[in-house]
C-alpha cells in the first residue's frame, strides 16, 4: 500500500468512529428510564441544558459570522488564502457539533444509568460508559471528518493543478489546513468558559445556601439549585469538555502536519497524524469493550476497569504504529519511539493526575484529614497539593520533548526533532475516543446520583451513584491533565508552525528571539501573565454568578412556604435562567481576551514579541492548569472520602469544612483550569491566521 492509499484510512477512521457512536447511542437508548418521577427530572435537566445550548449558539453564530467578514477582508487584500474563511467556520461547527451531540445523549442517560445501578454497579457501569463513548468517538469522528474533507478537497480540487510539484502542493494544504483550528479553538474557549461558568454557578450556589447553610443533602430537591446543578454538569463537562478536545484533537494533527512540511517529510509525513488517529480509533473501539467490574467493586477496582480499556488500546497503538510509519517515512523509522514517547507519557500524566486526586492515595486522604482543623487548613493544604502535583507533570512532558527530539533525528536536523515533538503529541492523543469516554462519563454518573436522591431510590442505589461519581471525579481530573498535558506540546508545535508561517509569507525576514532583545522578553512576561489574568476572570465570573444563585435560593426558601417541609416545590426554572444569563454574559471578555491579545502584541511588540508571549503564555498555562485542576479535583474526593464515613461522615464539622475547601475548587478544576489549555493553542492559532497582517503593520 502506498503513502497516497493509506491516506484513505482516515475517512474510513472516522466512518468507523461515527458509526460505533451511533450503535452506542442506540444502545443507551434502550435501556429503561426508570419510573416517572425520574423522567419528569431528567426531562427538566435537559430542557435546561437544550435551552442554554440554544442561547449560547446564538450569540457565538454572532460572533463566527463577524470573524467570517474579517477573514473574508483579510483574504481578499492578498493576506490569506481565500480557504480561511471557510476552514474557519467549519472548525466551529464540528467542534460546537461534538459538544451537543455529546450533551444529547448525556442528559438522555442519566435516569437510565440510575435506573441501571439499581440493578447492579456493572450494569450502572456500562449504561454510563456507553454514553461516555458517543462523545468520545463522535469527537474523533468529527475531527476526522473535517480533516479529511478538507484535504480531499485542497489536495484532489483546489491544488490538484500542482500535482507535478508535490512539496509546494503539500506546503499550501498544510498551511490552509492550520489555519482552520483557530475556529475550533475559538469554539472550544466559549464552550468550555460559558459552560464552566454556568456549571460552577450552580453548583457552588447549591451548596453554600443547601448543604453549609440549611444542612440539606447534597442534590436534595428542596434546593431550588439542584436542577441548574444538574444541567451545568452536562452543559460544562460534557458539551465544553467535548468541544475543548476536540479542538487539542484537531490542533495536534494539523501542527504536526504543517511541521512535517518544514522537515522535509512531504505527503508521507503529513499524513501520519491523520494515520495515527484512524489507527487510534480502532484500538479505543476494541479497549471499550473490555471496561466491566463485579458488584462489589470499590473505586480501585472501578478505576481499574476503565485503566485496563486505556491500557489496551495504548498497547494495540503500540503494535500497529510500526508498519504505518515504515510505509508513510521508511527512512525516518525513529518517529515511531516519538509516539510511543507521546503514548507513555500521557499514560504517565494520568497515573499520576490519579495518584493526586484520588481519595485510594494518601495525598487525597491526608487533605481529607486537613479538615479536621477546618477550612482553613483544607484550602491551604488543597493549594500546596496542586501546586506539589504540577513537579511530575512537567518532568515527563520535558522527557517526552528531549525524547521526541533526539529519537526523530533532532540531533542532525533541528526540524526533523521539531516533527518528532508534534507527533508525540498526537500519540499522546491517539487513544482519545477511550480516554475522553472515561472522562465523559464522569457527568452522566453525577447526574444519575442527583435523580437517585430527588427520586428516593432506594440507599444501595445512591452507594452505586456515589461509586461511580467519585471514580467520575477522578478520571475527569485524568482526562484535564491529559488535556492539558498535550495542550503543551501541541503550542510547542504551534510556536514552531507559527515561525514558519511567517517565513512562508516573508522569506527576506530574519527573526531575533534571543531573550535579550526586548520585545522577546517583554512579549514573555505579557504571555506568562495571560494565563493569570485569564483565570482571574473566569473566576470572578463564577463568583459573580454564584452570588445571584445564592440570592435566589435564600429568597425561595424564605418566600415559598412549605418549601422546607418538602410540601412545596421549588422554581427550579428561575435559577436556570440566572445561570444561563450570567454565563452568557459574563464569557464573552475572557473569550475575547485569547483571540484579541495575539493581535495587539503582535502590533506593538511585532513577530519577535508574539513568540515571546506565546512561549511565556505556554509555560506558566501548563502549569496553572495543572496545579487548579489537581487541586479542584483533590477537594471534590476528599469530601467524597468523608461522606463515605471517615471522621464523622456526612453533616459532621470536618464535611462543612470540605464542602467549602470542594466549593472553592469547584471553579478551579472545572471553568479556570481546563480553559487554559485552550487559551494558549488560541493564542497560537489567532496568531498564526494573523502572521502576515501582523509582518505588514506592526511597529516593529
């Protein structure tokens, strides 16, 4: 088989991801809702969730149709190639698309994952991990769709005139590829922000009023909250979380593609990513099938349920990556260890990401212990126990880059090195469809917890939600730091794509990055604060919210009489649409900070500040990231581990204590601290669309 036939293994890829995430979604449809008590809630969670969808796509189609006029302008002034435009809007959809449709079977599944558990944990098991692979194999079928539309077009339609010179037609479809992940990233940032905001919203209101304030149990349905809880777990970490990976997805290939233009490597090069991830695809489809446990399952035995699927499909990566690079790059045979680099390495990141936040672990258990001198002490020992965690993480990604480097060649030829980085990346990537079902599920579970509660099932049943929502808590702390961690050589990738760029638009131009030359240092400290101010203002945006929730709640309990007494109902309704308004509101200026930053650095401090701000921007967003979403989750298990019994259990002083150390990791690990890794591939993407506006009009 030759390099140009194994191209057609990605739509084949992506046929294959898209029908198993069909079967799948069939399959969770079938299983029972339960009775109808459980209906009438899950049918309130989705209301809630399609009617904050439904707004949230109406102001980004606003903001992607402004985008699609600039681009248009800029294309027709000679300063992009006419494809941009286009590439741009159909990131955004692809990438919106994965999250909703994720967000659909999500909020289907809940009930019937507690109608499941009340049969048996493996059964609730496998109901919520099925719902966990529609969104993870509908997101790398979509990337995978999307990629290979367009190359089919740009390379059989578009350039086919260049078939004689295939370096040039090669160089031109990576560069108009590239282009095309801004829109995916810019998608990405107002889902996972907006649905960040709303979820934590929710969430923190529910439980400073419900569970500090009246001492009710958590998803108790007095609390007029519960259900605004209920849909931000579905609009933020199913529908954001889908539309952030699969913008690292997409980004990873199409940054690897474009390096592998600048090595040298040609069409069999740059089709490897695309590769790479159809091969990933079968090998997460065969790791699903092996996710079970017995019934009497603690969270160790769950977690090595789904570790095994992972494992699995890492191993059959393993196998099958040798022939594909023989075939596509015989004579570079060294990038096969850059993605077994990629591979071990976020194997590594969510061992450890597990070993930080999992209450089986002592770091977790000793928080949980904090507690019993109050909140203080669980907040300051939350803090330290992120900030200790970010030391592995960025070991193994150094290791992975240096390996990467040298092993693709790097020590002869800086740019075959440079394609070694990216492809690891997308071996870090390649088991996504397992890795993001794992994560996805996380939700599913914790919704079904809140409908056991609201629908008094019996305790057994709740014990199983409980299970599973607390394995939940650590695979998405998992899936955040694999995120995360590929975020990280991905923006490597990107900077290096984004020098290219501006070689491409102007060969005469000669770049001075030492750090000595100012614009590079002061361009540095720009992009080292970005992320800072970023999270700034996506958590002020929860506080802000939260408080109205708050308000609102307080208010139903004093007003609606018998509310209390479980006589009356609450107007669940009302806080939704707080939720829904102030989320809207209030992620349109961190957005906007990540697409418009590149531009005005690159105005006043020029190309040479730009790099700078991006390295700065990718250094201290990795770490941050890091550090919130291992303390967040830490916080969330360490309550868990108290409501399981240990030092006074549920409604005891060191619970209090937890519930406000989880209240305020809530928006540390689930709006802040995944949006990073979406703002520094922003940052990159925006610049790389703007590279040859910002050559022409900077200052310097």
């Amino acid at each position: 088989m030759s390099e140009q036939q194994l191209f057609f293994l990605a739509p084949i890829g992506s046929i294959l991801a898209l029908l198993f995430a069909f079967i799948q979604a069939k399959k969770v449809l079938g299983f029972s809702e339960g009775n109808e008590i459980m209906q009438k809630i899950s049918a309130s969670v989705r209301k809630g969730a399609n009617a904050y969808l439904k707004r949230q796509y109406t102001g980004v189609a606003m903001f992607f149709a402004v985008m699609f006029v600039i681009l248009g302008i800029m294309a027709f002034a000679g300063l992009l190639t006419p494809f941009v435009p286009f590439a741009f809007i159909t990131g955004g959809f692809f990438s919106g698309l994965s999250g909703f449709i994720g967000m659909k079977i999500a909020t289907s599944s809940n009930a019937r994952t507690a109608q499941a558990s009340s049969e048996s944990l493996n059964r609730g098991l496998r109901v919520a991990f099925s719902s966990g692979t529609v969104m993870g194999f509908t997101v790398i079928g979509l990337g995978l769709l999307d990629l290979s539309i367009w190359f089919f077009l740009l390379k059989y339609v578009f350039y086919a005139d260049l078939v004689g010179d295939p370096s040039e037609q090669i160089r031109r479809i990576s560069s108009a590829m590239l282009t095309f992940g801004m829109g995916a990233s810019s998608m990405a940032l107002f889902a996972r922000v907006g649905g960040g905001i709303f979820t934590k919203a929710a969430d923190v209101g529910a439980d400073l009023v419900g569970k500090v304030e009246a001492g009710i149990p958590e998803d108790d349905p007095r609390n007029p909250a519960v259900i605004a809880d209920n849909v931000g777990d579905n609009v933020g970490d199913v529908a954001g979380m889908g539309a952030d990976l699969y913008e690292s997805y997409v980004g990873s290939i199409v940054a690897t593609m474009a390096l592998a233009v600048s090595a040298g490597y040609g069409f069999g090069g740059a089709v490897v990513p695309m590769l790479m991830a159809a091969v990933g695809t079968v090998a997460s489809i065969i790791g699903t099938f092996f996710v079970r446990c017995g019934e009497k399952a603690d969270q160790k035995t769950l977690l090595g349920a789904l570790r095994k699927g992972t494992y699995i499909s890492s191993a059959i990566i393993v196998v099958a990556a040798y022939p594909l690079i023989r075939i596509a790059l015989p004579e570079h045979q060294g990038v096969y260890f850059a993605v077994l680099s990629g591979l071990i390495a976020g194997v590594l990141i969510g061992f450890f990401t597990e070993y930080y936040t999992s209450d089986h672990y002592n770091p977790t258990k000793n928080l949980a212990a904090a507690s019993l001198t109050g909140p203080a002490t669980i907040i300051i020992g939350g803090i330290s126990l992120g900030m200790l965690s970010t030391l592995l993480p960025v070991i193994i990604v150094g290791a992975s880059v240096l390996t990467s480097f040298f092993v693709s060649g790097g020590g002869t030829n800086f740019s075959f090195g440079l394609y070694g980085v990216g492809i690891s990346a997308v071996g870090m990537l390649s088991t996504l469809g397992i890795t993001l079902a794992t994560d996805a599920y996380g939700p599913v579970a914790d919704n079904a917890g809140g409908i056991a509660e609201m629908s008094h099932l019996p305790h057994e049943v709740r014990e199983r939600t409980d299970a599973l929502d607390s394995l939940g808590n650590t695979t998405a702390a998992t899936g955040k730091g694999f995120a995360i961690g590929s975020a990280a050589l991905t923006a490597l990738a990107l900077i290096v794509a984004y020098i290219d760029e501006i070689n491409i638009h102007d060969p005469t131009f000669v770049m001075n990055l030492e750090i000595k030359n100012p614009p590079v240092l002061i361009g540095m400290f720009v992009g080292v604060m970005l992320p800072f101010l970023f999270s700034s203002m996506t958590m002020s945006a929860v506080g802000r919210a939260a408080q109205n929730i708050v308000k609102e709640v307080r208010r139903q309990f004093k007003e609606i009489k018998g509310l209390m007494e479980g006589t009356a109902e609450a107007d669940y309704a009302t806080c939704v649409d707080i939720c829904t308004r102030g989320a809207q509101k209030e992620m349109i200026l961190p957005a906007l900070t990540g697409i418009i930053s590149p531009i005005i650095v690159g105005l006043v401090l020029g190309v040479n500040g730009v790099v700078g701000m991006l390295a700065g921007a990718t250094a201290s967003g990795f770490v941050l990231a890091v550090m919130m979403a291992n303390s967040g989750g830490a916080w969330d298990n360490a309550k868990k581990h108290i409501e399981g019994g240990k030092f006074g259990g549920k409604g005891s002083e060191p619970h209090k204590a937890a519930v406000v150390g989880d209240t305020v990791g809530d928006p540390f690990k689930d709006t802040s601290g995944p949006s990073i890794n979406i703002l520094i591939k922003l940052l990159s993407m925006v610049s790389i669309v703007f590279a040859a506006f910002i050559l022409k009009f900077s200052l310097f």
